[in-house]
C-alpha cells in the first residue's frame, strides 16, 4: 500500500483480497437486479456499489435505496465479485479507480475493461478499453467507453455494440440515455442476422441503417429515422421514420407486415393486418384486403386464452364488384341473372381442459355459400373438406371417451341441386359416440376390451350415383351412398384373447368376441324407391324388404398361431414367422339386404396390412360372418451394417357360411376387393430401411389362380440432409361396379436439393396414365437461415378430363425475423412483434 498526496494506492494485494479477488460483503441487503433497459447492464450497479463503498463500510440501506432506484433486483444472497491489478482511492478527489484486467462478477451480471473510476462527487461512472458487459438475461454491450450516472438514468456510450438475448444487434457510433428509459443510437444499425464468423466485416443479408435509432423502454419500441432497409449490403429502400416493436416484445398493438395475394378472379390483392394487444389474455387482428377484380374484404378475429384452455371467433365479408370474373353459374358468381354480391362467414374454434382427463372443443362454420372461405382463403376454414363439430373426449389409462356433432361442408364452386355437387349430400352427424374400456387387471388370464359405437346420421338429399357399366353380363349402375332421411345405429361390442406361449415357442392367442346393434331408420320416398329400384336389378336379383328396426348379433370363436424362428449369423439376424388364424362365426344378419344404410364401412381395401383383422370392414355398418382361415409368412431381419428388411406374403379362405364380401350393399362394398372368392386373391408387402437415408416398400394385391396384378403400390424415398427424393406409383385394376371401367394408374414424385447450405430447389409432379395427363406439378426454390427465408413456387393443376381451364398459381413469402412476413401466404401471426407506422 502507498499513501501520499490524499491517494491510497493497492498493488498487488488489496485488502479483503484473496489473488487478485475482492470479495464485499454486505450486499445481501440490495434489492435485486439492477437493469439498464437491455442496453448497460446491471453489472454497473455493482460497480458503483463497489467503487463507492470499497475504502469507507458497506451502508446495506444505500446500496439497496440505489438498487431500488434502478428498478432492478438480483438474488438476495449474492456476492460480488471482482479482479484488477491496482486499485487507486484518491481520498481528495473521492474517486475510485480500478485499473489493469478489471473483471466484475455480481448476481449474474459479468463486467470486463481495462479501467474502470467512479467519481463519488459527480455520481460519474466511466469505464474504457474494451468494455464488455453481460448482464443476468444474457445482452452483451461491448464498447470503447461507457460514461454514465451512479443512477443510470443518463450515459454516453462510444463505438456501441449490442447482442440482446434473442440474437438481434445494434451498433452505432455513439449512444445516449437519458431519463433512465430512452437510449438513442446515433448513425445505428440493427439487424437480427448474426455476423459472419469468418467474414465478421461483411455484411449481413439484410440490416437497417439509420441516422437515429431510438429504443423507448417505457413504450417498448424502437423507432428509426432517415432510415434505409439494406439487402446483402445494397440499399434497397428508404424510409423516412418507421418503427417496430422492441425484439424482446412478443405482443404489442400495431400493423403487421402486409400481404400480397395473385389471383384470376380476385385480381392482385394486398392485405394489411392491424394488431391489438388488448390484455396479456385476449386480443383482436383486424385486417383489410383490396382486390382489384372484387373490391374490399374485411376480416377480424378474436382470440382469448384462459387457465383451462383457448378459443377464437372469426368473421370476414365482401361486397363482390365483379361476380362475372368467376365461370358462370357457379357458387362464386351466382345463378344466371342473380349474381352472388355479398358473402361472408363466422367461424369459431376453441378447446377447453374441464379436468386432466376431459376436454372439450368445437371448430364450427357458418358462411353464406359454401364455397366463400375456399375462394378467398380464409385462414383455418379454407379447407376443401371442412368439419364443423362440437366434441367432449375424455381419456383415463387405457379408457376413451369420445361424443361429437359434426356437419361436413365440401368447398366446391357447382351450385346446389347441381348434378355434379357433392355438399348436397353431405350428412349432419347428431352425434358420433365411441366408448373404449380396457379393464387394468387381467380377466381369466388374458386382456378385455369392450367397445361401445352409436351415430346418428340426417341427410337432406338422396345421395345416389348411377353410371352405365357391364357386371355380371347385366348393364346397371346405381350405388347409393347416403339414404335421404335418418338412420341411427347403436353397437356394443367385446373381446377377449389369451397369449400363450409353449416350450417350443409357439404362440396361441385363442380369441372370443361378441357383436349387438341395432339400426333405425326412417327413410324417404325418394330413398326407398331408389334402394328398391337397387335391390331388384338383374346384377343382384335379391329384393329387399325395407324397415324401421334392425337387430344383429355375432359372435366369433378363433384361435391365432404364431411360430417366430430367429436365425443369427455373425452380422444379422433373421425372424421367420409362420401365422395362422381361425374364425368361426354364423353368418352375417341382413347380410343380402339393402335395408340398413352403409355409411362408416364403405373404404374397404383388402392388402397385407388387413390380411390378419378379426374383421376386415372399415367400420360398425356392415360386419364380418361366416367362417374364415387367414394364413402368412411374416418376415424381419436386420444387419450390422444398419440395413433393415421385412415382409409378410399370405391369402385368407372363407371356410363356411353365406361369404359376406360377396354379399353386395348400398355401395357394393366388398365388390373386387379379392374376399369374393373362397380363396382370396394373395396379398403381400417387401420393403427395406438402410442407415443412409434410402428406404423402399413394394405391396400388392394378385389373382389366386393366374397371379395377375389386381392392385400395387410401389414407394421409395432418400434423404440424406441435402438430397431428398420420393415417389409413389399406384395401379388398382378397373372396378366397374364402382364405375370405374378402365384401369386407373399414376406415379406421383417429389424432390428437394439443398445446395449452398441454405438454398433449396424442390418440385413435384402426378401423372395420370389412363388420361395421359400431367394431373399437377410444381416447382419452386427457397432461402433460408437464422434471420431471413425466402419462397417462391409455382404450380398447374390440370382436370384429367381436359373440361377445365388449367389452373395455375404463383406463390412466394419473404420472413424477416423480429419484422414479419410478407407475401401470398397469409399475414404474419398475431404473436410477432408489430409494425407499427
């Protein structure tokens, strides 16, 4: 220690130090973290605590008056840290000066320069030569100098650069703070691109410069002036003044960037989305479109969450300038004569936890044609398909709980009544009901599992389909895939198995089940004189007798076997497995008669991965009897070296009893599906998986006695990081009965390459070989990284038939982290910080 000239000077060895290390004590008393706005750091409170009080004792009711002047908080027990090669206490000038190393450690907060003085007279803290601070939240300030306030409510920075938590970063000659809450950054700039780490100097994709960059802590924003918008270092655009939402704000009223949409009937269309911030749990987008061709649409959502869940309500609406850009005579542009002028919708959706294990929801629609929110994109209901439904679910340990009301609403542009619609004929589901119960506890040994199903089904219009084809040396062609009236089904259905293994590996699962429903219906005029006009054409020649009530019962007695063998070799190893089943069951009530409605079981497709269900319908309308044998090999192997193989080859027998799949129904399902023998057609399935991305599979369908190909589908794909490539081809053989009389095939593929490692060319494309037509295509190419992606694609979709203009569409998206989006593919998330004019 050296004293002289009102100077106390420590080299080498500072009281209370340990090394080169200060421990002060005493600061368990402050009041937490102090915080500079994101811009200084709390580390300067810590280093004015220290400075200020290191030659006098520690005042516990200071430090924490000025801990609580910067509103700020650190951990009550924390302790500060510090190191330097000389500390100088200048008793007559009351200044504090830490030179050579200086590094700062309290609560959190990390602080690093060359020198660092405290003058206790001025309240003027200055540290220089390389400062660098980190403070709690991880912001990183590095500067040439930083002079500022014990209080911190003003400062001036040189050669400013900041990296905040969230990857975003100023810089800028100088900076000032004044009042504790703005800091203006002079000649600024501000990106949310990372630097380069081999070219730190060049700059980045896209920055903003400007003359003044003004960070607002209060208002939580930052504003730019004499500004310009910089892309791969070229200016690209000036703005006078602009602001955006300060980067760590995840929710603020103001715009969001725009939108721009291309269309042949809409015209060009620009969207500009405003957000309000309402509360911390409700808020409201409204945003305004203008198309060219069809005028103004407004849309506003409304969008609130609770402890227990969330829901949204949504409206949009248009006055229509000009419905004759649309094809005549179609949903869009109305009636010949009665044009369709004003449309709209409100849509709603929300999901609610009642407790852990039950939830309720809904996703309902309502517009005024059914093709309004196709045709002008509305987000979340463009859908073609849309559900509209009302669900209550509930799930305990192997327990489920399902009861849902749903209305189907098919976006298409044919009118009602239309022959070609298909939204007339969709059905209101009042309810769907599932109930699953797997009891905990073994019963007898083996696993229980008892189902209960009920729908109730409305349909306004007969849904009938009549095509000319030859079945069975007759011409007909009607199927009817929905009665026009009410039907209602009620199901309980359960089943027992029993797993056992032998000394010899072989697994028996003997198997008991047992089905009861009953069916009402109340049908139409319309749809009785169909479903009789069906039942008593020379293809079927079995007649019906139409009633209210139907009653069923099946029962099924089976047994399964399985022998797995395992073959091993120094580098693989094999599992051969031979499989049987048995089922014996009555036939099938009703089974030749058009009287019950099918409506959950008419998708039937008869491959390997249905070869070895107890019953091979889709669903609870129709059901499996009479006696049947299913027989295959299943195979598996796998190899050191990561490769991977499987395959299951096998045919089913129908053993006795009336064969319900060649027992046709309202849509003659189970027609060509191979089960309509006594020996099915053989199914099978190949594929494999290798280490470097590369997989395939190979299924198919094959007549039981030529070996002729029924149906195939071929998959393969490859993906490796920067290739990916898949395609699919499809052949199923004609169905006449379903009204298709040729053989249908397509291939569809699709590819992906990254090149340059944030570029990326894609497309797709399905041909159809019956039409020989390009049925869609697509090509596109993007950019993207950590701060910047860019989109642009273009496709055609062609009818088969060749009746319809194709369509074309062009699409593109351009995101700028912490700024938004802007393009053809929706406005930016109400959730991004906004833009505010």
């Amino acid at each position: 220690m050296v004293a002289g000239g009102g100077c106390v000077v420590f080299r080498g060895y500072i009281p209370a130090l340990q090394g080169r290390r200060l421990v002060a004590s005493g600061v368990a008393h402050s009041r937490g973290r102090a915080r500079i706005a994101g811009l200084y750091g709390s580390t300067a409170l810590a280093l004015a605590l220290l400075l200020g009080t290191a030659a006098e004792g520690v005042r516990a009711q200071e430090i924490g008056d000025l801990a609580e002047r910067m509103g700020g908080e650190v951990p009550s027990d924390s302790q500060m840290l510090m190191e330097a090669d000389t500390l100088v206490y200048d008793i007559d000038a009351d200044m504090v000066t830490a030179v050579g190393g200086v590094r700062i450690d309290y609560g959190g907060n990390k602080l690093v320069a060359q020198r660092v003085s405290y003058n206790r007279k001025t309240s003027r803290l200055v540290a220089s030569g390389g400062v660098q601070i980190i403070d709690s939240t991880g912001t990183k300030v590095f500067s040439d100098e930083i002079d500022i306030t014990d209080d911190f409510a003003d400062g001036f920075v040189n050669a400013l650069r900041v990296e905040t938590i969230d990857k975003t970063y100023f810089a800028a000659e100088s900076a000032e703070r004044k009042g504790g809450l703005l800091t203006t950054f002079n000649n600024g700039v501000y990106t949310a691109c990372a630097p380069c780490e081999e070219q730190p100097d060049r700059a980045p994709i896209w920055r903003i410069k400007a003359k003044k960059i003004i960070w607002n802590g209060k208002a939580k924003t930052v504003r730019f002036e004499q500004s310009r918008f910089e892309f791969f270092g070229f200016p690209i655009a000036s703005l006078p003044a602009f602001e955006i939402a300060d980067p760590t704000v995840k929710r603020k009223s103001g715009f969001l960037m725009p939108s721009v949409r291309i269309d042949s009937d809409l015209g060009v269309g620009v969207t500009v989305p405003y957000y309000f911030a309402l509360s911390p749990t409700y808020d409201l987008t409204v945003s305004g479109t203008g198309y060219t061709k069809q005028g103004f649409l407004g849309e506003a959502e409304w969008r609130q969450r609770f402890d227990n869940g969330q829901y949204s309500l949504k409206i949009a609406g248009i006055h229509q300038a000009n419905p004759d850009e649309f094809d005549a005579d179609t949903v869009d542009s109305g009636p010949d004569g009665n044009p369709n002028r004003f449309r709209g919708m409100v849509g709603s959706k929300g999901q609610f936890d009642l407790n852990p294990r039950w939830q309720l929801g809904w996703d309902i629609m309502l517009q005024s044609d059914k093709n309004f929110s196709r045709t002008y994109g509305i987000e979340g209901f463009s859908q073609y398909t849309h559900r509209s439904e009302i669900y209550l679910t509930g799930l305990h340990d192997r327990n489920y709980f399902d009861l849902r009301g749903m209305k189907f609403d098919v976006q298409e542009d044919n009118l009602n009544g239309d022959p070609l619609s298909v939204d007339q004929y969709q059905p209101w589901v009042l309810p769907s009901f599932d109930y699953a119960y797997i009891p905990d506890e073994p019963v007898m040994g083996g696993e229980l599992q008892i189902d209960l199903n009920a729908r109730s089904i409305y349909r306004e219009e007969l849904d009938d389909d009549t095509f000319d084809n030859l079945y069975d040396g007759q011409q007909r062609g009607d199927v009817i895939p929905g009665i026009e009236g009410t039907s209602t089904r009620v199901t309980a259905e359960a089943e027992w198995k029993r797993s056992i293994i032998t000394d010899g590996g072989l697994v028996v699962t003997p198997l008991l089940g047992f089905q009861a429903d009953s069916t009402y219906v109340d049908q139409s005029d319309a749809s009785v004189a169909a479903i009789n006009a069906l039942a008593n054409t020379p293809a079927t020649g079995i007649g019906t007798d139409i009633q209210s009530a139907y009653y069923r019962l099946m029962a099924t007695a089976g047994m399964e076997l399985r022998w797995p063998v395992l073959f091993s070799s120094v580098s693989a190893s094999h599992v051969l497995e031979p499989m049987a089943q048995v089922f014996a069951r009555p036939d099938e009530d009703y089974a030749r008669s058009f009287g019950i409605p099918n409506e959950d079981a008419q998708s039937f497709v008869f491959d390997a991965a249905t070869l070895f269900e107890r019953d091979k319908f889709s669903g609870y309308d129709r059901i499996e009897g009479g006696s049947r044998a299913n027989i295959g090999l299943r195979y598996s192997g796998s190899y050191d070296n990561g490769w991977s193989t499987n395959a299951l080859f096998g045919q089913s027998y129908h053993l006795g009893g009336d064969n319900s799949f060649a027992s046709p129904d309202l849509v003659h399902a189970g027609a060509y599906s191979g089960l309509e023998t006594d020996r099915s057609d053989f199914v099978g399935l190949v594929g494999f998986a290798t280490p470097f991305g590369a997989s395939a599979s190979l299924s198919g369908r094959f007549d039981e006695q030529t070996f002729e190909v029924r149906r195939v589908e071929a998959k393969a794909g490859y993906s490796n990081g920067t290739v990916s490539v898949t395609s699919n081809y499809t052949f199923i053989q004609a169905q006449p009965l379903y009204g298709f009389s040729e053989d249908r095939h397509e291939v569809s593929a699709g590819a992906s390459l990254r090149f340059r490692e944030n570029w990326r060319v894609f497309g797709s494309g399905t041909y159809d070989f019956q039409s020989s037509v390009l049925v869609s295509d697509s090509l596109g190419f993007a950019y993207d990284d950590e701060c910047f992606s860019y989109t642009l694609t273009m496709s055609t979709t062609r009818d088969a038939d060749g009746e319809d203009d194709d369509e074309r569409t062009f699409g593109f998206n351009i995101s700028l982290r912490t700024l938004g989006d802007i393009g053809n593919s929706g406005a930016s998330s109400a959730s991004n910080a906004a833009f505010v004019q």
